[in-house]
C-alpha cells in the first residue's frame, strides 16, 4: 500500500521505518528541510529495537508535500496536535477522494483538520481518524536514528465522519492490524492517553523538573500520590465517556501499570528500564503542557463540562497549569466552546460526528 507520513516528531520516523519494514511503500515529508537532510542523503532510517540496530530503507524522502500525498492511499500524521493545522492547510490544496488520514493520537484533530481542509475550499471526500496513543515508545536518537523501546498492541480507533468508518478502518487495518473500532472520533479523543498521564506527572513533579537537570517522570516522579491523582483523572474520562453513550473498552490507564490489557500491554517497566524518559522538561513549552495539558486537558475538560459530568480534578489541575503558563485554560483552542460546539445538544453533536456536516 502506498502511505504518507507527514511530520519530524519521533513518531513520525518511527512510522516511516516501520511501515517499510513491514512492506509499504512510503513517502516521508517533513517540513524542515535541513532536518530531514541526513535521511535525504542515506534513504535509510536506522531503527534499534530489541531485535538490534538495522537501516531501513525509505521509498520515497519528499521536500514536497505534493509529492509525498499522491496516490497515497493512507496518510499518517503522527505529530504533535499543534502542528495539526499547519499541515492541514499544507495538505488542504492535495487531498482527494478516498484518502485516509490517521492521527495517532489525535486530540479530536480530526474534526478541526477535516474542517480547515473543507474551509480552504477542498470538497473531496477523504476520511480522518485518531486513536489514543502513538503505536510507538519511542525516542530519536540522532538526525536519522530512532529507539523502539515497544510497539502498541492495541489502537482504539474512532473516524470522522464515523459513517465512513468501514472503508477508514479497512485502509488503516492494513498498516496497523492491532487497531480496534470506537464509535466515533470523540470517543477515539476521549481514549488518548497523553492528557491523562502526563498533566499529573508534570504538574506533581514540577520543582523537581525545574530544579534538576534531567529529571524522569516515569520512575522516581511517579510516586503513589501522582498515581492516586493520574487514577481519579482517569475516572473522570470514563464518566464523560459513559455520560456521551460511549461504552466499553475504556482503556483505563491503572492496566498500563497493572495488566497487559492497556495499548502497549504490560511495558512500564521497560519503559523505565530504558532511560530514554530521563530528560529536562520546559513547563511552558513542553509538549506534555503545550500539547497535552493545554490542548488535551482543556478538551476534556469543556466536553465534561458540556456534558455535565463533575470533573473537579480535570479542573483543577487546569488552573494549576493555567497559574504557571499565566492563561486560563478553559478556554483552550480545543475546548468545545472555541471549536464552535458548545452550543450543540447530544444529537446534534451525534449527527456531526456521523455527517461530518454541522
């Protein structure tokens, strides 16, 4: 199958390399040219993994996104949520009918990346989703070297428009057959992890963080009062889960510590092991705030709100976040309130997420 992958995270050369491993001819874009260089001139993306250290070669290693979307039959854009709409404007002028574009994860990117494509004046018919988590723990380890420590097991998967969910799930099966179906792409938003383990862990950690060096929130900062706190969030997800009709499987995080049933099965002690979390984290630019407490938290946090579920962690670790970055953070660029939604009742917001139209 000929897939696109579109950014310059860890993520995205983890994606490049994997899925040609696994036989797919794919084209790799990455907006920074001077970056992507070093797999410009090798073709190679070099992978370690517990299987050892290979180069692995890229079809195709595009400076024109143009050229890395043609004929793509998937596109995976396994990038940071705030880097979503710039490619979605990059993209909007490319895009054609029956393309599938995969965030892993999304952070209900799929609506704001379908409605910045439409709204730059593209009307072909191309299906988004997201799941809750990268398909990898991953690190790079230099310009065109990636460290897998492991690959996901499990991919809860939601589409937007869900009633093309059967043509995006079987485009996205081929690439990535551990994926599960949810009903919608808010229930996909609602399993992404990111929002839910790492607010807690920064937040909870922050003198620390601001105090060493290098600091690794995965072994000495996750001490049994994060994870009382990291548990309470997480019921608070499930709540507004359940009080929207979606059901079960929710993906608790307590099974990523506890069980093998979570998306990466039973791996936080190799996670730990690895060292490759051991790092200094910026409060105010870190992703884990910009992405996943600003945008993710906030998202959360107004569906709960709108849905009204009592979500008083969620809230309040907010505004701890909101007094260090100096915003109020209700009002996040993914609240529903700045996406347009708030207004909505249950099923209007039901027959959007199926439409697509609102």
């Amino acid at each position: 199958m000929k897939v696109a992958v579109l950014g310059g995270g860890h993520g995205c050369y983890a994606a490049a390399a994997d899925l040609s491993e696994a036989g797919h001819e794919v084209s790799f874009w990455r907006r920074d040219t001077a970056a992507l260089q070093p797999v410009i001139d090798s073709g190679c993306i070099t992978v370690k993994d517990e299987e050892g250290q290979r180069d692995i070669r890229i079809a195709h290693v595009c400076t024109d996104i143009s050229e890395a979307l043609k004929g793509a039959q998937l596109i995976v854009i396994p990038t940071p949520a705030l880097a979503q709409l710039d490619i979605a404007h990059a993209m909007a002028p490319h895009l054609t009918d029956g393309q599938v574009v995969y965030l892993p994860p999304g952070t209900f990117g799929s609506f704001i990346m379908a409605e910045a494509v439409k709204a730059a004046g593209n009307k072909a018919e191309v299906t988004w989703a997201e799941t809750g988590t990268l398909p990898w723990l991953v690190r790079k380890h230099g310009p065109n070297t990636v460290a897998i420590t492991t690959r996901a097991t499990r991919l809860p998967t939601g589409v937007y428009p869900a009633a093309r969910t059967e043509h995006g799930l079987s485009v996205i099966r081929e690439a990535f057959p551990v994926i599960e179906p949810c009903e919608d792409a808010m229930s996909g938003a609602l399993m992404n992890a990111g929002p839910i383990i790492h607010p807690p862990l920064i937040l909870m950690n922050a003198a620390p963080l601001q105090h060493f060096e290098a600091w690794d929130i995965h072994n000495e900062g996750t001490q049994p009062a994060v994870r009382s706190v990291t548990d309470k969030l997480d019921l608070e997800r499930i709540a507004i889960r359940e009080a929207l009709g979606y059901g079960a499987p929710h993906f608790p995080l307590a099974d990523h510590y506890n069980s093998d049933k979570w998306m990466y099965g039973n791996v936080h002690k190799k996670l730990v092991k690895s060292g490759d979390w051991r790092e200094h984290i910026d409060l105010h630019h870190h992703r884990y705030m910009t992405e996943d407490t600003m945008l993710g938290l906030s998202f959360q946090a107004s569906v709960g709100d709108w849905a009204n579920v009592d979500a008083p962690i969620s809230q309040g670790l907010l505004a701890i976040a909101g007094g260090i970055v100096g915003q109020d953070l209700r009002k996040g660029p993914r609240s529903l309130a700045t996406l347009g939604l708030a207004s909505l009742g249950k099923d209007d917001l039901r027959e959007m997420l199926v439409t697509g139209k609102h």
